[in-house]
C-alpha cells in the first residue's frame, strides 16, 4: 500500500521553488548541477534565511558564490 503524498503548504512550496532557482543560478555561476545540490542542502539552514529576507534566488546565489 503507496502511503499518501504529504501536502506541503504555500510557504513550504515558495521556498522549494526558490531553492530550485538558486540552484540554477550557480549553474549558471560555474557548479555542476550536483555541485548546487549539495551546497544548498548543506546550508539550507542560511538559504532559508536569505529566503526569509527576501533575496532574490539570483541576489543568493551571488552571495554564494562570493
């Protein structure tokens, strides 16, 4: 039996969303896409605050890779 897919809510889904156009931003700076990945899930803890101060997933990335 498949469990049910959890329901993520609106905030949850923005910040998803925003990660993924971080992600592309580094790309898009010199990372592979595998590179990206792992950056942002190991500080995600800092990407959610830049989410929370309202960068721009380009702004994040910049800051990323400064």
């Amino acid at each position: 039996m498949m469990a049910k897919k959890e329901q993520l809510d609106d905030e949850t889904m923005a910040l998803i969303n925003w990660c993924i156009e971080v992600e592309k931003h580094l790309v898009a700076g010199g990372a592979t896409q595998a590179q990206a990945q792992e950056h942002i899930e190991e500080h995600v803890e800092w990407f959610t605050d830049l989410f929370y101060d309202e960068l721009t997933p380009e702004q994040a990335a910049k800051e990323a890779l400064a």
